[in-house]
C-alpha cells in the first residue's frame, strides 16, 4: 500500500485495536493469475509478539485452493468521508479523502482438525454475539458437525501490517479544525467516525 510518511501509523496497538473495530474485511489472493477477494468476519489474536487473523470460507469457496500456497492479503478498512475544499484557507485546492485502511499480510494455515474447528467457530461466536454460545453449545452434535463440513477454517500469522492514517496530517491547523467542525455536523455516521479519529490524533 502507497503511504506517504506523514499518513504512516506504526503503533501496532492502534491498528489492532483499528482492525477489532472493523473486523469484517477483505481477503485477497491469486487464483490462476487473477486477484480473488472474500468478505469475511475475522478474529483478531495476539500471540506473543504475533498478530494472528482467524476465520473461515465456505468450503466450495476456490481460495481455499490456493491460500496455503502463497501469501494473502487481508484489508480492513471502513469509515471515510469527502473533504471538501471549502475547509482550507486558500482557494487553489482541490477535493480529497479522509480514510483509514490496514493492510495485513501472511500466509494462512487450513485448520482441518475438527476440535481446532470448533475452536475457531467458539471464539467467532463469542467475539460477535456471546449470548449465542450457549445455543451453540445446546445444538446437536450431528447438525454442529453438518455446519462445519460445509466450511474450511484457517488462521493467518501477519508478516507485515501496514496502516494508514489519510487524516489531513498534512494540512495547517486551522485547516484541520475546519474540516473536523465540518465532519461533526454531518448526518452521516462515517463522516462523524473520521473527524473523531482526527481528534484523536490532535491529542
């Protein structure tokens, strides 16, 4: 990912705490020479000094095929906004984007063990809906082994996490506070998250 130094975030907590937040993300690999993409929920594990990504495709899902066999990119991201010119002191200036991504590279390992399996879906649960798990846990043995045949688990140890910060680091204060007043009257939910992070960085 192209990222200008003053847009670079290399505190590996902020981008966890960033990729726990947004955890529905984008993997991506290359499947007979083309870019292949899945949308998937992911569990976000700390493993001494490693960052590690769980969760798991449908298992008709072609990635499957190649996942362990070359390194995967999975892509977080999800509040940004427009920012007009408006905001900034002087009129030649054109529009830009305020965003956020994390780009986390590794190679995945199949979980192919059904206790690991069960592992997996029980951390899953529990990090999106914990009032579940105990209706998980209550469900028939024969259905819960029905519902992960039909799926392929993996977990991915990151080689190298890369986030950006697009927040107008490189605008003049005034020029800043102009467009986080902007974003904080806006309607849109997104446009209100970004002008949080922005003051998050101020501090």
């Amino acid at each position: 990912m192209y990222i200008p130094k003053h847009f670079q975030i290399t505190e590996k907590q902020q981008a966890i705490h960033f990729m726990r937040k947004y955890s529905f993300a984008s993997i991506v690999t290359v499947l007979n020479g083309i870019p292949e993409a899945t949308h998937l929920p992911f569990v976000i594990e700390v493993r001494g000094d490693e960052v590690v990504l769980l969760s798991h495709f449908a298992k008709a899902n072609p990635q499957v095929d190649v996942i362990e066999q070359e390194a995967s990119l999975v892509i977080f991201t999800e509040p940004h906004a427009y920012i007009s010119p408006k905001n900034y002191e002087k009129e030649t200036n054109v529009p830009t984007w305020n965003y956020i991504a994390i780009h986390a590279y590794g190679k995945a390992k199949l979980l192919k063990d059904e206790t690991a399996v069960g592992a997996l879906l029980a951390k899953t649960i529990s990090t999106y809906e914990q009032d579940y798990l105990k209706q998980w846990n209550r469900l028939p043995g024969d259905y819960k082994h029905k519902m992960m045949n039909g799926i392929v688990a993996f977990e991915l140890v990151v080689t190298d996490l890369q986030a950006k910060y697009k927040l107008s680091q490189n605008r003049s204060e005034i020029e800043q506070q102009n467009i986080i007043n902007n974003l904080d009257s806006s309607e849109t939910d997104n446009e209100k998250e970004i002008a949080d992070y922005m003051k998050q960085l101020k501090h």
